[in-house]
C-alpha cells in the first residue's frame, strides 16, 4: 500500500511538472519580442485599409504609411511590417491571410522584402507567430511543417524557446544601446562589416525553400479579386553590387509568379543615408525612400489592371 502511495505521489508530481514546464514554454514562446510585434500588427490587420504593404524591417524603417496616404491622396494604407530573419516569407503569407480574413476593404497588397529575407528556409517561429486561428493546410501540403499538431508542439514541447526568447531579449537590449552607431554618422563601416557580419554573407545564398514559399504565395492570391505586387526593400548600395548575381536570381524567380507582379525598379541608399543596419534606412531618409516606393507603384494603383 505504502508503495502504491509512493508511486501515485511520484506519477502525480511528475505530471504537474510535466504542465508546468509546458506552460513555462508556451509562456516563452508569447513573449518572445518577434511573436508580440506578430500579434501586434494581427490587430492591425483588421484595419479596412485600401493599400496593405506586408514585408520586414526594410519596409517598417523605409515606408512612412501616413505619408504615403497623403501622396495617395487620403486612401487608407497599412503598414504590417515584421522582420526578415525571424519572420520571413513564412510570416507574410500568413499576415496576407489575415488581411484577406479581416480587411473587406482591401484592393491593394504590395509585399516589401530586402534581399536578405530570401537567404533563410522556411522560418517556423515567423509562422506559428503570425497564425492565430488559420490553418495549416497548404504548409502541410508543403511538407513545411508536419502536422495540424506541429504548432502545438512548438507552443508547449519546443524547450529552445526559453533560450531563443531570452537571447531575443538580450539582442535588442544591446541593439538600443548601439542605435546611435549608423553608417549615416560614420559610426559604423560597411567595409568592416562586410567582413565581419555574418548576415551579410548570406546574402550570397538562397533558401532551400524559398523558391516554394513565394509559390505558395503567388498561389494564395489567385482570383482573389485584389492587385498584388512585389517591390524590392532597401538594401546598402555596397551590397547591392557585391552580390548582384544572387540577387538576379532572386529576380529570376520572382518574374515567373503568374498573380504577383515584380516591380524591376531598386532602391540602393549610398552610406550617408541608411541606417543602424544594412537595410534600414536612416530616419532622415524615410520621406524620400516613400516617395521613391510612391512613384514607383503610381501607375499600378489607379489601373485596374496589371
């Protein structure tokens, strides 16, 4: 009896621990920095905007939304920007369903990514992150993903997410402390940091899934009834021309899309005017960077066609 007793004891102790670690997880993975600003800019989908632009960190610093209505003359625009690296295409597909979902206002989505978002597979955080109620199917169909049960493991089973969530934290503590340094005041070097970043080198790659990401996407849009249009974010002029060739490749890829049209037009900001990395433009530069993306999407969105 006196063991049955120990054993219940042992198996019940066991199994609150068990909870407990798996709510410890599941508290790591939604306070995670990228998942909150996911959540964020969920709310902020289901504002009835005319204009979306959905994309990373190169659109959030090189496209001012207010200002950019009023170059539209008023029409509502939307700026749902997240990040290249922890969010990815991944991300977007699904902030473009949760527009689809929300926004019955919509006519227009124009995806922003710097080359750097295309150098990352599939990114599994970006997209539980920015799920929220949407299914899986496609993802599944993909092979992205395994199962309808793969977003709960990753919420309460996947125990990286407690150091992922506290490097996070750590990372952008130390990216306030080094905002002052920018390539616009001379404080950082793009020579040096071509040698010694290692983001910039992967530049020089392609995703192994990327390819079938923005497929899936281009896949998504069909008869939906809205213009979709791809434009290329900023990017340091320096790196433009030393990876030329992948970034053609890019380009290749993004011309054989038959519901998303590829705008052949770049915007490659010399040093004085980016920014604290190597595709966000300085704050001083944000009004002409959304001029250029203005004059650059003018045209398409008073056609009725692409």
């Amino acid at each position: 009896m006196h063991h049955k007793k120990f054993v219940l004891t042992t198996l019940l102790i066991t199994v609150i621990m068990i909870i407990a670690l798996a709510l410890f997880v599941n508290y790591s993975v939604t306070s995670h920095p990228l998942y909150m600003k996911s959540q964020k800019k969920i709310v902020e989908s289901k504002k009835n905007s005319e204009i979306v632009f959905v994309g990373d960190s190169s659109l959030g610093y090189g496209l001012d939304e207010v200002y950019f209505s009023e170059l539209v003359k008023g029409r509502t625009v939307s700026n749902l920007s997240l990040t290249a690296g922890g969010h990815s295409l991944a991300a977007t597909y699904n902030m473009i369903r949760q527009t689809l979902k929300h926004n019955k206002n919509v006519k227009f989505i124009i995806i922003m990514q710097t080359p750097s978002v295309w150098s990352t597979s599939f990114v599994e955080g970006g997209y539980y992150s920015t799920l929220n109620g949407l299914d899986s199917k496609e993802v599944i169909k993909r092979h992205f993903i395994e199962d309808q049960f793969s977003e709960f493991k990753y919420k309460y089973l996947n125990i990286n997410s407690i150091f992922e969530t506290y490097t996070q934290k750590q990372k952008n503590k130390r990216a306030k402390k080094r905002a002052i340094k920018t390539y616009k005041n001379g404080k950082k070097d793009i020579y040096k940091e071509m040698e010694i970043n290692k983001y910039v080198h992967k530049l020089g790659k392609i995703g192994a899934t990327k390819e079938i990401e923005i497929e899936m996407i281009d896949n998504l849009v069909k008869d939906k009834n809205i213009k979709v249009i791809y434009v290329q974010g900023t990017l340091h002029y320096q790196l433009s021309k030393k990876y030329n060739k992948n970034i053609k490749r890019q380009h290749e890829i993004l011309k054989r899309l038959k519901n998303i049209k590829f705008i052949e037009q770049y915007l490659y900001p010399k040093n004085h005017n980016m920014g604290t990395t190597l595709n966000h433009v300085d704050a001083t530069y944000k009004k002409t960077s959304t001029k250029f993306y203005f004059h650059l999407l003018e045209k398409y969105l008073e056609n009725k066609t692409l």
